[in-house]
C-alpha cells in the first residue's frame, strides 16, 4: 500500500462484519454489492449465526478469517462496535468502514461511545470512515469495490465525491448515473471521527483518476486544514461544493455593523473563495458544474456563442449570459460572408446565430463548422428545439460531427426533449454535456469562470508591518479589566494608530466653550459625536452632527447632543468628540467579527449609515494575504466608485490594500477582539485624506490577559 487510504479505497481483500443472509438487510445488501461490483479481491463475510452467506463460507469472527484482511465493514449493532474493533486491531486489519449508527450524531451517550472507538483504532493504527456512514465506492477496473448497501451502482468515471449524508449520496449517484457523469471514488464519511473529507481532498489529489471533485458538506471539521488543503487542491482539480446549512437559527445580535453583516454564511462563502472552491446553491447545480468539467475542457475565456433555431431560446440565453458576467462578441465578417451563403435569408447572422425553426442537422453542421473556425469564443452553446419533422438525433448527430476535436468548450441545450432521447444520449455518449435549459448552461459557464480567474490569480503574500503592540496590549488590558469589554473613541483610534492604520485624531470637549475652543484650533468645518461609550451606533441616536462652521454652531450642537444622548450613567461626565471634517471622498468600512467556526473574518464594504441595508461588503478568513486584500476590494458591485465614477477622480486603492492587511496583522497578533468595527474609514485620491474617522473594539477574553 502506497498510501495509509489504500486499505480502505484499494484493498486486497474484505471482511464484511454482519453479512447477513436476510434479504433487504444492510449486512446482506452491502455483501451483495461488494460481489455484483465483481470486487478484484479476496471477500470474507462475518458472521456467529451462519456458517455460508450468499454461497460464501463464513466466519464467526473477523479473527477466524485465515487469510489476511485489509478492510473491514462493521454493520452489526451499536454496543458490539468497540470490541469487534479491537477484533480487527488483533487481526491486523488497517482500514476500517463502519457503518452501524448510534454514535455522536444520537448525543452525549452516542459521543462516548465515539470517543472509546477512536480510542481504539488509533491504539491499534487503524484508519476508519464513519461510523454511520453509507460506505465508499472505487470504480477503478483493477478494484471494482462498491462497499455501500445503496441500490445504484456509480457508472466509471473521472469525478470523486465526497459526502458527509448518506442519503444525499446515494441519490446523487442514482441521479448521476441517469446524466451521464461517471465516478472514480465515491465516499461517505458520516461522523467523521476519523477520516474526513481533508483527509480525502489530499487522497484524490493525487488519483490519477479523478479529474474533478464533488463535496456534499454540512459542517466543517477543522476549516483551517481546509483552507490549506483545498487551496493546494483547487490549483490542481477543480473542487464543486453543496454546502448545507446557510441559517443560523438563535444566532445572538452582533454590536456592529460588521458582526451583524457576518451572521449569515459569510464564513464559508469566505472560505471557498479564498480556496477556488466552486460554491452551488443546488444538488441540481452540482450535478451541472460536473458534467461540464467532467466532459469539457475549462473555458479559455468567458466569450460565448449560442447557435439556435429558435428565437426565444436564443433571447433567453443572451439575457442568462449577460446577467452572468459573460461575454458574446459579433460574429467574424469572414464568419458572416461564409453564413450568408447557406442559412436561410430569415436567419438573423449575428450572436445569437438564429437558423430558424427549420434548421435541422445539416443546417446546424454547416453553421457549427463555421462558428469552430471562428476566433472569437471560448465557449460553443447549441441550442436545438425540435420540430416535429426534425429527429433529434439526426441533431444531434451533425452537432457532434462538426464539433468533433474542437479544443473549444461545447455545452449544448435540447429543449423540450425527454431525458433518455436518442438524440441526448448520443450526445452524452460522446462527452457533450446536454442541459434542459440555457439559463442553466449560463450559470455553470459564470461559476467555472470564476474558478479560471481563480487559477489564473497569482497566489498571495502576507506582509507584515512595524507596529507597536506593546501599547495596544497595553490598552487591551485595561480594556479587558473594564465592565465591558467595548473600546470606543480615542483609545480605539490609538490602537489603529499604533498598527499604521491612519486615522482622524479626536479631540474630546466637556464643555460648549471648551468644544468652541477645540474646533477654532483645528480649523472649520468639523464633525462633533456623542462620545460616551454607551452610545455604540451614534447614527441611531442622532448622535453625530456634521458641517459646523462656526462658534455657535459648535455651541449649539453641544447643547442639542446633550438633550439626544439622554440620562448617563451614575458619574459619567457628559462629553463630545470634535474631528476635521473630511468631504469630497467615499465612506467605505472595515473591520472584523468572530465566527464560531472560522475564527477571525476581516471584513471590507461600502460605508457610512447605509452599509447593512446596502450589504455591499466582501469577508476574508484572516490573515488575510495582498492578493486577497485586492480581490476584497475588486468584488464589490460598488467597486466602480472607487476607481473614477463619472469623472470623478479614483481613489488611492493601495492605501485600501495596506489598511485591509495591517488590520488584518492586528487581528493576528490579538486573540481578543470579538468584533472591530471601523466605520466609516474615508477614502479619496489624496492619501492624506484616506483616514479612519470613527472606530469602535469589543473585547473578549484571552489567555495571555
């Protein structure tokens, strides 16, 4: 054995423990399937009460077996897990597949029980998938192991699927199997308590049959082995994932606007981003993105032709591309002087090429042979709706002759045609992926390209900055010290300060005259807040007066704040903070907030009051890296306003990209920080006016204080 996965994914022989004689009995099917696969091996099932099952002779206990075993199945009752595990750790075996439930997923007792079988496979170096889990599956022909009790059979293939439900894959691969897409391995990991699906990312990197892999997930295991594995992983096959679970029912309200916007998913959105994991919201997008990989090369670009005879389809599938970030230059002229000499003279030559409802499959030949020369796309999308006078597979048929050796992607669309047609099963026959609708193909085209630019992305670079810890811990202690844990106003603006993020500085007033006197000296016009640190979202409170030009507009605000701030608390003494006011520029924020999950998420968006009603913000798992930072910034759909919007000059986007990693290396540095919110956080072309205006810390906890 190459690899410590090969006993469970390429045994040489099987013991199944709890073969059964029962029909329709897990013991009994599992034994079935190993057998009907026609398994390469040795098969030896288990079993007190039967001396032969399914024309097999059998053994008592997997240490009666005589020969040597590699793997073994556990599907026998709860309580008898843990010794016949030892039982295999005796006998020698290495790979272990248990499938009996009644482990952590049932509670504390089920976790115990977890807890005490771990224990032994690792005494005994033993390697396990589940327990309750549905089995694996290895397709390769010098294998064939199909160790599931499930009813299909997974056709062979060039994907690996990884799934955590064992319903969810066994319908995945009966649904699979009727689209056409083949498996290399197949595995469902169930509890996880040994194996988990990092273990089996890093095994399938290296199989040289699996080209594409599927992820059905519910929860994450260790999210930072992930990053690190999958990152490695996506560079080299491209990872499709279905991530269960996107609400958090009873999650508690965050104090920021960076913690409010952090509740919902953002943490795994981050993740699969960092990593080039394609994320899908469906079983059905999944099933999508992986016959396109698993049959087409990844789009050179993201230009797009659609070839069609029917008008509709073809308006349809321009919107869906559009709408997706694709492209869909003109046609050549050579392309079109070729066209005009055979298509019909109702065909509109442009793109979409519509052929007209008569077009059949010389029509659709001729014009794919043209469009195949053509240099301007990427992707082919044929789109055919069938007459009744039209046979599909004559289509069919004509659309594969014409793209037959093409090094261009080839997604086709049969529209209104059964599943199982001659004509879709041709086309699926010779590895041109066939979809029901373009908005689908749209879609699976916009998802792989996002994974193009991924791979295309230089990979990243953590900086680190000279910055002054000593005084942040300094202020974090007296924070952690204080009732509760909030840092707000001039010692949040000191701590960004000592970590190079620039910042307006405050002057704090206890008075009308005092505040008079602040504002003449730093020059007119100011901004005044509330400056108390109950006061967390002044903006709700009316707690934030702009534009004051004057000594008396300076008193005024004073007196008027006094009235909005209401009844402090017993000995706070009433005061304001007074800062130049910065205009002409664009209110962005950033900050930080804590997923129970992910750890640190570093947060960037468009600002001011309207950021959790606008939402246009990106999350990263921290630390972040500069190529990070820089697609941070670039995702944004307001992105364009930071760069020159309708003349207005662009902003210093470097400035940006420095201030997103020195928070992050303070988020590093600090394991206390619960939630930073810096909002807003200016940023113009002047780099002397891209400053951090308001700042607020909550503080948790931390083993050092």
């Amino acid at each position: 054995m190459k690899h410590e996965l090969d006993h469970i994914f390429k045994p040489s022989s099987v013991a199944v423990i709890g073969a059964s004689t029962r029909k329709g009995t897990i013991g009994r099917e599992t034994l079935h399937n190993i057998l009907m696969a026609e398994f390469t091996g040795k098969v030896f099932p288990v079993n007190p009460k039967a001396s032969v099952i399914h024309s097999i002779k059998a053994y008592s206990t997997v240490r009666d077996v005589p020969d040597a075993v590699d793997l073994a199945i556990l599907i026998i009752p709860k309580e008898g897990v843990i010794e016949v595990a030892r039982q295999c750790g005796e006998k020698g075996v290495k790979g272990l597949i248990v499938i009996s439930a009644g482990f952590s997923e049932v509670g504390p007792e089920g976790e115990r029980r977890e807890e005490q079988l771990t224990s032994v496979i690792q005494e005994h170096g033993i390697r396990m998938i589940g327990p309750n889990c549905f089995g694996i599956v290895n397709t390769d022909t010098g294998i064939n192991l199909n160790a599931t009790f499930g009813k299909t059979l997974p056709m062979p293939g060039n994907v690996g699927f990884i799934t955590q439900s064992g319903a969810m894959g066994e319908a995945i691969l009966a649904q699979a199997k009727d689209l056409g897409i083949g498996f290399s391995i197949v595995a469902s990991i169930g509890n996880k308590a040994d194996i988990s699906s990092n273990d089996i990312l890093e095994y399938l990197k290296d199989d040289p049959r699996t080209d594409v892999i599927l992820l059905y997930l519910e929860n994450f295991g260790n999210p930072r082995n992930f990053t690190r594995i999958a990152r490695e992983v996506s560079r080299i096959k491209p990872i499709v994932a279905v991530k269960s679970g996107r609400t958090k029912l009873g999650s508690k309200a965050a104090s920021s606007h960076t913690g409010a916007l952090g509740g919902l998913d953002v943490g795994v959105d981050a993740l699969f981003t960092q990593t080039g994991v394609m994320r899908v919201d469906s079983v059905e997008e999944l099933f999508d993105v992986a016959r396109a990989l698993s049959a087409q090369p990844i789009p050179k670009g993201n230009r797009v032709v659609v070839v069609t005879n029917a008008g509709g389809p073809g308006i349809l599938a321009t919107d869906a591309l559009v709408n997706y970030g694709m492209e869909m230059p003109s046609l050549a002229a050579g392309s079109k002087t070729k066209l005009k000499k055979f298509v019909s003279a109702d065909a509109s030559i442009s793109n979409p090429l519509d052929l007209v409802a008569g077009a059949g499959a010389e029509a659709f030949g001729k014009a794919l042979k043209v469009v195949r020369e053509d240099k301007s796309y990427d992707t082919i999308m044929p789109i055919f709706v069938p007459p009744v006078t039209i046979d599909d597979l004559d289509v069919a048929r004509s659309l594969h002759a014409a793209l037959e050796g093409t090094a261009r992607t080839v997604l086709s669309c049969f529209m209104g045609v059964e599943e199982k047609s001659r004509g879709v099963n041709y086309l699926k026959s010779k590895g041109i992926p066939v979809f029901k609708f373009p908005e689908a193909v749209a879609k699976t085209l916009s998802t792989i390209d996002q994974y193009r630019h991924w791979r295309k992305r230089p990979r990243g670079k953590h900086r680190s900055f000279e910055v002054d810890s000593d005084k942040v811990r300094a202020i974090l202690r007296a924070a952690l010290d204080g009732p509760d844990g909030a840092i707000v106003g001039d010692e949040a603006i000191e701590i960004l300060k000592c970590y190079g993020i620039p910042a307006a500085s405050y002057q704090q007033a206890f008075s009308a005259r005092e505040a008079a006197s602040v504002a003449r000296s730093m020059g007119y016009p100011v901004v005044m807040k509330i400056a108390s640190p109950e006061v967390l979202h002044k903006t709700e409170v009316g707690g934030v007066m702009v534009d004051l030009r004057s000594d008396k507009e300076v008193r005024d605000a004073f007196a008027e704040l006094r009235k909005r701030v209401g009844r402090l608390k017993k000995g706070e003494k009433y005061s304001v903070a007074i800062q130049q006011m910065i205009s002409g520029a664009v209110e962005t924020v950033m900050g930080m907030t804590t997923d129970p999950s992910f750890g640190p998420l570093i947060m960037f968006g468009l600002g001011g009051i309207y950021v959790e009603i606008m939402k246009d913000v990106s999350f990263r798992i921290s630390p972040v890296t500069d190529s990070g930072a820089r697609e941070m910034i670039r995702s944004l759909r307001s992105y364009p306003l930071l760069t020159g919007f309708r003349g207005a000059p662009p902003v210093d986007l470097e400035i940006v990209e420095e201030t997103l990693l020195r928070l992050s290396q303070l988020v590093k540095d600090f394991d206390c920080f619960s939630e930073i919110d810096i909002n807003p956080f200016i940023v113009s072309s002047d780099p002397a006016s891209c400053k951090a205006v308001d700042a607020r810390i909550i503080c948790k906890d931390c083993p050092w204080h």
